[in-house]
C-alpha cells in the first residue's frame, strides 16, 4: 500500500465517519425536540430556571429596620 492509496482510506473514511455522526445529532435533536413540553402545557411567559429580581421590592421598611438593630 503506498501514501496515496492511505491518503485516500484515511479520506473516505473521514468522510464517512462525519455523515454518520451528521445522522446521529439530527435523530439526538429530534428526539429532545418531541421530549419538551408542549405549548398548552407550560406557559411561555413563564420563567423556567430563574425569576425576576425587583430590587425596589426589596427595600422595605422591615429590612432596613432589622439592618440597622443588628448593625
């Protein structure tokens, strides 16, 4: 086997190898697509992971009051 014949196995081999892994993240991201919850079931407005932080709200007359008489 000389350099050219290698120099083409190790190309179409690569080129294999990325079609097969092409196929495998297309069926992974079809498969978490028909795994999330659909539009009726979660409301969209809705935060997931976190929520939203009012910085006004937590300027109270109770907490500035229990800042200073443990200060």
């Amino acid at each position: 086997m000389n350099v050219v014949d290698l120099m083409i196995t190790i190309v179409v081999v690569t080129i294999l190898v990325t079609i097969v892994l092409a196929v495998v993240t297309y069926i992974a991201y079809k498969l978490r697509l028909a795994r999330e919850p659909g539009p009726g079931e979660e409301s969209s407005s809705a935060l997931r992971y976190f929520v939203t932080h009012d910085p006004q709200a937590s300027r109270t007359p109770s907490a500035g009051k229990k800042r200073a008489s443990t200060a």
